[in-house]
C-alpha cells in the first residue's frame, strides 16, 4: 500500500475531524483568558484533524481566504487539508467549524498570533511549530 493509499485510509477511517468530538465548556472565551493559551490548552497537543499526539512537527493552520487562524494540525494532516477538495467530508467538516470557531475565538494569523502561538506551544510541551 502506497503513502498516499494509507493517507487516505487514515483520514477517512476517522471522520468528522477529531476536534468535533473534543468536550468544551463555553462557546466563548472569557474576558480575561488568552486566545492562544486557551487553543493550546485545548487542543492538548492533539491533531485537530486525526486527532493523534503531535509526534513531530505541530502547523498553525488558516484560512488563506481570511487570514483567521483554524487550529492546530499534525503535518500530515496539514497536508492533506490543503490538497483536499472544498467538499472533502473531512475537510469541509474541519473548514466549517475550526478548533478556533468551536472556542469562539478570532485570531487573525501573523507574526504576532504566530510567535505566541510558537511560545505557547514551546511551554506546553517543547513541540516544534510550522506555518500552515
């Protein structure tokens, strides 16, 4: 079985994204907490998308259309998110109601959200970080 085969058997073997299934308390941040702190702790250094530890690389990911920041996803399903079709089961799902959107959160992606999002992650576990 190719890369690509076992790809595409991981990503459809474990629809909706993982983060749909993930409990939260409130739809909206209060006043005083940290948009970034409360991605990263909710997210607990899981894939948004499959939903597996963060193994290696961690990708900021955003809309290229809104420049708003989604969640966090593995490289691997980074990946596959940006070559999937619009209506890709999964993706569409992911694309439709973001970690980010689930929180109430509205981060828009730059040097600032990206370095402490960077920072936040470093303190939470010492994962790498890349653009999404």
């Amino acid at each position: 079985m190719t890369v690509e085969q076992q790809t595409e058997r991981r990503l459809w073997a474990a629809q909706p994204p993982a983060c749909h299934s993930w409990p939260y308390l409130r739809a909206v941040p209060l006043p005083d907490e940290d948009p970034v702190e409360l991605l990263v702790a909710w997210q607990a250094g899981r894939c948004a998308g499959c939903g597996h530890s963060f193994q290696a690389d961690v990708v900021i990911d955003h809309c290229h259309e809104t420049g708003l920041v989604r969640g966090l996803l593995c490289t691997q399903c980074n990946n596959a998110e940006g070559v999937a079709p619009p209506r890709h089961p999964r993706w569409f799902r992911y694309r439709t109601m973001p970690p980010a959107l689930i929180l109430g959160l509205h981060l828009q992606y730059g040097k600032p959200v990206r370095r402490r999002l960077v920072q936040a992650l470093a303190e939470a576990d010492g994962s790498a970080v890349q653009r999404g």
